[in-house]
C-alpha cells in the first residue's frame, strides 16, 4: 500500500500513549492499534478529525503517500 499511517510518530512527538488518545477520542485501543499499524483499509473524517484536534496536527501529518516505486526501491535496499 503507499498510504502510510504516522500516528506512532505523533504520538511520540506529543508525549502521548496511544490508549491516551483512545480514551479521548472514544476509540478502542484496539481500532487505533490497527490504524497506526495500517492494518486498516479506511478512517472516517470524524475520526481523523478527532486525532488532529487532540494531537494538534494536520491529517497531513498522520497520512503520508508514498509513491509505489519508491516503496519497491526501498524494499529491494533492504534484501
């Protein structure tokens, strides 16, 4: 996939504990488990919406593209 989720990287930029952010928002621990992992294959607007707001963050910053050359480049280096 070349949607890549950053939320464990914000969420160590704002010192925060991913069952932190599930309490807040009203999210299982484990659906958020499976966003920050990608494991999913979509997340709603208000959901998205929650995490910026708590995080202080642009969707932006969760939600990375990453053109699908440079996820094979990338995989062929580390072989």
């Amino acid at each position: 996939m070349s949607i890549v989720v950053n939320l464990d990287v914000m969420l160590a930029k704002r010192k925060m504990k991913l069952k932190d952010l599930a309490e807040t928002i009203g999210l299982s621990e484990t659906n958020l488990s499976l966003l920050k992992t990608g494991k999913v294959k979509g997340i709603r607007f208000n959901t998205l919406d929650s995490i910026c707001e708590i995080l202080e963050c642009q969707p932006g910053d969760i939600l990375e593209h990453i053109p699908p050359d440079s996820l094979s480049d990338a995989t062929a280096k580390t072989k």
